[in-house]
C-alpha cells in the first residue's frame, strides 16, 4: 500500500481516509473495494460520476499502473 500512497494527491488520500480504507495492504482488496464504492455511492442519473467518482477512478488508474 506504501507504493500507492506515495502517488496519491491529497485529495485522494482524504477520500481513502474517509472510506476507512487507507489502512487496507492488499491492492486488489483497494481496488474492489473503490468499485464497490464507485456503482453504489458514485454515480449520477445520468450514468456519470460525481466528484467522489472521479477520485476513485484516479486512484483505481494508479493502482493499475502499478499492476
């Protein structure tokens, strides 16, 4: 997790703390869990995300280049 948090904005750190996921280890454990997050908290009615969503999908593109 060390890895990941070295690349986040303050921003996306504040979010992961406020999801109580920024003590999460396992980055797939990180990655279901902001998707979960993302379908049941993020989206509009018009399919789009909010600006929680676009946090998410931030950190979610970063852990996929550490991948």
């Amino acid at each position: 997790m060390k890895d990941i948090k070295d690349k986040l904005s303050e921003k996306e750190l504040n979010l992961l703390i406020k999801l109580n996921l920024d003590t999460v280890e396992d980055l797939l454990d990180l990655e279901d869990a902001l998707a979960e997050y993302m379908q049941l908290h993020c989206l509009t009615n018009n399919d789009d995300l909010n600006d929680e969503g676009v946090i998410c999908e931030s950190i979610l593109n970063k852990i996929g280049e550490l991948e």
